[in-house]
C-alpha cells in the first residue's frame, strides 16, 4: 500500500479559489435586475400621467392592474431566462419581497393623509428594493433605494404641485434609467 502526500495549502487554497470565482461567474449570469427595473421605471413613469390626470383612486386602481401585469412580465422573464441558462434562483424571497413591496404601496397611503400619501408608497417600494438589492447583492439596487427615499422626501419639502405625479415622474425616469444603463448582452 503506497502512502499518497496530502494536498497543500496551497493546493487548497487554489481549490477555494476556483470554487468562488465559479460562484461569482453563476451569481453574475443570473443577475437580470435591469429588466424590472426598466419595466417597473415605465410603468411609475406612466403612472406619473394617472396621477396627474385622475389624482386619487384611479392610481390606486391603475397600480392594482399595472403592478400584477408588470411582477407576470418580470415572473416570465425570469423563469425563460432560467431555463434558457440552466441556472435558477430560488424564487420565494423574490416574490415574497415583491408581495411585501405592493402590500406596502398600497397600505402607506391608506394610512396617511395630505401631500405624504401621494408620495408615501414610494417608501415601501424603496424599503422593497433594499431587499432586492441585499438578494442580489448589488450596491447599484441600494443606491436605487436610497434615491427613491430621497426624492419623495425633496418633493415633499419643495411643497411643488401635484407632488405624487412630479415623485412619479422623477423616481419612474430614475429607475428605468439605471435598469437601461444596467443592461448586460444577453448570456
């Protein structure tokens, strides 16, 4: 029986080395954020006209629409292009995180009053793409997030008119803004 010398450190390390680069390699195929955040940074900024036009429940009413077609858009997405590469994220803490997010948009409002509630939602979706960007591990999403917390915040001090339609508006342009400077050749 012969006695085979173990692996260096060094080995080991080279090991270890491999192993996370092939793990960022799968992590960077699998991010995608750009592509809800072009289709959510449409749909604020379309949104911005509803408030304008029909300020109050017809918002409300829109984003019940629109934000189901949007998350079935970004679902399907993600799901083709899963199978396409082989590679899957597990789903449950994105779609928790996105039920989170809608059921804050719309309970925020509800539950303030005056200029605050037209801007107030945006404060749970900024609170949902925080975990976004904790999910992926993007500073670009927590940036995002922090923007979206400061703006409706500048809207508000500013005291300008129609506040939820001009928040609407700034944070919609933003948001499809970095998911357009985001986007990555297809893998």
């Amino acid at each position: 029986m012969t006695k085979t010398s173990a692996s260096s450190p060094q080995d080991a390390a080279d090991v270890l080395q491999h192993v996370e680069s092939v793990r960022h390699q799968t992590r960077s195929l699998l991010q995608a954020f750009w592509f809800p955040l072009v289709v959510f940074g449409a749909l604020t900024l379309a949104s911005a006209l509803v408030q304008w036009v029909w300020p109050g429940p017809a918002v409300g009413a829109y984003w019940a629409v629109a934000g189901l077609l949007g998350g079935a858009t970004v679902g399907l997405y993600y799901h083709s292009r899963e199978l396409r590469l082989g590679l899957s994220n597990p789903a449950g803490p994105y779609v928790l995180t996105a039920i989170g997010l809608m059921s804050g948009a719309f309970v925020l409002p509800a539950i303030t009053s005056g200029d605050l509630q037209q801007v107030a939602s945006t404060f749970a979706v900024a609170a949902g793409y925080l975990v976004f960007a904790w999910l992926e591990r993007s500073r670009t999403l927590a940036g995002l997030a922090a923007v979206m917390v400061v703006v409706p915040v500048l809207v508000l001090v500013s005291g300008v008119g129609h506040p939820g339609a001009v928040n609407a508006a700034a944070v919609g342009a933003i948001t499809l803004a970095v998911g357009v400077a985001s986007r990555r050749p297809a893998a």
